[in-house]
C-alpha cells in the first residue's frame, strides 16, 4: 500500500504468481511427477512405454531420457528434470532413470522436512555436505580395470539390458566393443574416445543379428552414372570439399553470343576445364572422387570415362569421418592435390540394402572411424537398437577413458545409504537431518529394481542391508531372478564409475536448485498455454 492505500502494479495484468511453501510444493510435485513417469522403466524387468505425437508417430522404449523428451512438458521445475536426464545421457549414455527417480526421492525427503519446518537453506546445506562425502565414499568403492575384451563386453550388456532387444543384446555388445576399439585414441597419455566417428546406419527388412559394424564406412550414396566402376580394390580416394565444376568468376559478368561459332567455342572450351579437372585425378592416381558438393553432369562422363567413380552431395559430417577413416585430406582446391592428400581403402564396392544403392568403403589402413549397419524387422525395431547401441558406445567410451568401475544391482546405492548413516552423526545442527535424509534417498534406487522384478522393496533392501552392514559384501547387489543378494562383480553386472557420480551430482544440483524457489512468477499467456 502506498500514500492514500492505492495499491501498486508492478507486474502486467494477467501475470501469475505463486509465493512461499505454495511455489515449492508446486514445483515439488511437479518434479516428483516426472521421477514417477519413469521409474517404473527402471532395470532389467523395467517395463516400457509407447509415445505417440499428434501426428501419430508411435515411439516405444524404455530409454529414461527419450521418453522424457518426447512427453510434451510445460512446468519449469519438471523441464528442470528432464535436464539431469539429459545432461547424464550426453555425459555418460546410462543411469537416466536412476537419476531422475534419485531426484525425485530427494526432493520427496526434503518436502517432509520442510513440514516438520525446516528451512530449505539448511536442507540444501545438509545435501552439499553429504554429496561430497557420497563422491568420497565412491572413490574407495572405485574398482579399476584394464582394456579387457571380457570386463567391457559385460559393461556394454548391462548398458542393454532390459530393452526391448534383450535377446540380440550380446551380439549388438560385441558390435559395439569392436567399434569402440577401432576408434580409441591411444597416442596420448590416456585413451580417447569420440563417438562421433563411429556412424550409425538403420535399415529395415532383415532381422537384428543381421546387424554388422563395417570397418569403414558407409555412404547412402550411388555411383554418378552407371558405367563408372563398381567394385575397386585397392582404392586411392580424392575428398573434395567445394563443386567438381568449372569455377565461377567472382565478378557479376554477362556473355553475349551472336554466333553458333562462339557458342560452340564456349562449349568446348567449358570441356577442356572439365577434362584439366578430370587430367589431374588421373595423374594423384585417383580411383574414386568423393565431393561435398555437386559434380558437373559433363564431368561424370569425363570421369566414367577415365574409370574413376564418383559421389557428389555427401554431408560435411561423413567427410569428416572419410577423413579419419582412410587417412586422406579433405581438400579445397583441386590444383593443390598430390598423391599424399588421396585416402586409402582396401575394397570400395556398391550394395543393394533394402531397396536402395549404398557405398561401402572398407579396410583403411589405421583408419579411426568406422560404420555400424542396423537391420531389423520394423522401423519401431531398429529405432530401438539405434538408441541401445548409442546408449553401449558412450558407456564403454566412459569405462575405457576413465578404467573404473562400480557394481551395479543397488550394491553402490545401498554402501553409500549406510555409510553416509554413519558420517551423519559427525554432522552438527540441523543440516544432520537432511544428511539423513540424503541417505535414506539411496535406497529408492535398489527398492524400485526389486518392485519392478516382482519382489517385495522392504525384503531386499534387508537382505542388502545384512550382506553390507553385517557380513562386509559392499559388491552385493540384487540377484532380480532369486531376490537374494550375490556379488555383481563376478556376475558381470558392473557400469563406468562415472556414471554414479554424475548421477548424483546432476540429480543434488536440480533439488538444491528447486529448493531455493519460493516465488514463481508466470508471464501473462503462459496458464492458457499450460491449459492447452
């Protein structure tokens, strides 16, 4: 009130605003919606989910991420969810589910504590702390590793199970521990690993053990014209990245021509510079002309005439990975390539894949770079094994860079609930309860794992707590067919170290985030939006 008790207008007519306790139990149970959309995906016996848009476009997976970011999500605390779920994909390519439902579970503790009237600085103060004695007690729980066929392939499968290709997923483990291998960057002082010179390819109409990796790659491409050669062993690549045409002037210039002479004579002299062009792929000794742009439609006669294959419109993307893959340099002017710039290929041949032409280039020299072919039955089917194998690459990429592992089935979420039961007592002031509280969200993760086996939660998180606390079996974890605990090491059920501590660190950073909101204003327009 001001003056006579006028009231003030600070803010547009139609602008919403929510303050206090009501803002954070809002973005509270938004938040808890989104963990509950997903946790029952969770594990191996998670179940999925079908998507369809408004165009009906039907998705169908368990992956926690892209169900995430197909739901058509207004409120910005859950949007800030699906963030951990993103952020823990990009980072590690596993534990989306885990993430988000660890999110979830803490800030389901945290609303309690905040009706029993403590204050969410002190809860978000008391999670801080015992984050960073849960990446302490990760640490001493680390196992390392060396570049084992057999340690990795197991790491790959766990990243696989409980997808919807679960009886192909050894196989598709081995395609993507073999691609992985061909691209590990060695020469530093740690292995390197980017995925992205590994292209992914989806054909449908055979089944998923068709699927192969290509120790090259593969261009959805056709020859120019139908006399160039087909098969090419041995092959000399020129990659170009501008048009295979005559240069134009950089000078707006008209040509007037009065003569069918001068016609004829611009004709031919347009052929000479097309045939200089084709004159100096011969004299490098290149075999095939692969170009990021277009290639003049005299030229591809030229060039089938001279024996040289050619490709034009290739993405600057798959140049790249030609590039890493034959060894060769991706070249600007022509004039300026020599025999040292040409990649190479031990066998270049045109393949029908359901229908359609495609270009194999295979057997580089120390190529690092190379094509994993995805076949299946339906377009739903090999959309799947796309996201599974992706989701397999960058979990092995994380487990090669970093050499350490955890194991899985609960064992780490249930060692780090009772050990941070510990510490919790060398905590003073009220920050203890929410230290207590950061520990009791662990158990969620191996509670859901058994609800969604059709085990009994309360039964298993005993049985885990008596193999831990009692008898020292921090590698315990849940046997989902038995409902006993058995050591997940020796059973192959590991993941990356890294994805545990992304996890958490992703998952406490939105709930401190959530936390601290007690005012949220919305812009005018935006309840008609969240009403459609």
């Amino acid at each position: 009130m001001f003056g006579r008790g006028q009231p003030i207008f600070i803010l547009s007519e139609g602008t919403e605003r929510m303050k206090g306790r009501d803002a954070r139990k809002n973005d509270i149970s938004a938040a808890k919606a989104i963990a509950d959309t997903v946790r029952s995906t969770l594990g191996p016996k998670g179940m999925d989910k079908m998507l369809v848009d408004n165009l009906g476009d039907v998705v169908i997976t368990n992956d926690g991420v892209t169900i995430l970011n197909e739901i058509d999500i207004e409120h910005p605390a859950a949007k800030m969810i699906i963030e951990v779920a993103e952020t823990q994909e990009d980072e590690c390519g596993d534990g989306t589910t885990s993430a988000v439902i660890l999110a979830g579970e803490l800030l389901s503790k945290a609303e309690g504590l905040i009706d029993r009237n403590i204050h969410p600085a002190i809860i978000s103060n008391g999670y801080r702390l015992a984050s960073l004695k849960a990446y302490e007690i990760i640490e001493e729980l680390k196992i390392p590793i060396e570049m084992d066929d057999i340690v990795l392939t197991n790491i790959a499968t766990a990243a696989m199970t409980g997808k919807t290709v679960e009886l192909d997923k050894e196989h598709l483990a081995e395609i993507a521990l073999e691609a992985v291998k061909k691209i590990v960057d060695d020469e530093k002082e740690s292995y390197q690993v980017d995925i992205d010179n590994i292209k992914i390819l989806k054909k449908t109409g055979a089944s998923v053990d068709e699927s192969q990796l290509i120790d090259g790659i593969v261009l959805e491409k056709e020859r120019l014209h139908e006399k160039m050669p087909k098969r090419i062993e041995n092959a000399k690549i020129a990659l170009l990245n501008y048009e295979f045409d005559v240069k134009k002037t950089e000078i707006d210039a008209s040509i007037e021509i009065t003569s069918t002479d001068q016609l004829q004579k611009f004709i031919d002299q347009e052929e000479k510079s097309i045939m200089k062009m084709v004159k100096i792929l011969e004299e490098v000794g290149a075999d095939i002309l692969i170009c990021q742009k277009d290639v003049n439609d005299l030229a591809q006669h030229y060039l089938a005439k001279a024996g040289i294959t050619a490709l034009k419109d290739v993405s600057k993307s798959d140049m790249k990975k030609l590039g890493k893959a034959t060894e060769g340099k991706v070249v600007n002017n022509l004039k300026e390539l020599s025999y040292e710039d040409l990649g190479h290929a031990d066998l270049i041949h045109e393949r029908k894949i359901s229908d359609k032409n495609m270009i194999f280039i295979e057997g580089a020299r120390n190529g690092k770079a190379v094509s994993i072919l995805i076949r299946g039955g339906t377009e739903h089917i090999v959309d799947e094994i796309e996201r599974v194998l992706e989701d397999g690459l960058k979990v092995l990429a994380v487990a090669i860079e970093d050499l350490t592992i955890l194991p899985g089935g609960g064992a780490v979420e249930i060692e780090l609930a009772n050990r941070l039961r510990e510490e919790a007592g060398k905590i003073r002031g009220r920050e203890q309860i929410a230290f207590e509280a950061f520990a009791e969200s662990f158990e969620i993760v191996p509670r859901t794992l058994a609800q969604n086996s059709g085990l009994d939660g309360i039964d298993v998180l005993m049985n885990l707590n008596t193999a831990h606390q009692k008898e020292g079996l921090k590698d315990h974890g849940i046997d989902i067919d038995t409902g006993t605990t058995k050591d997940m090491v020796e059973m192959g059920i590991i993941e990356p170290s890294r994805i545990k501590i992304q996890a958490i660190k992703s998952s406490t950073e939105v709930t401190n985030m959530i936390l601290r909101i007690d005012d949220v204003i919305a812009a005018k327009g935006s309840s008609k939006k969240n009403e459609g």
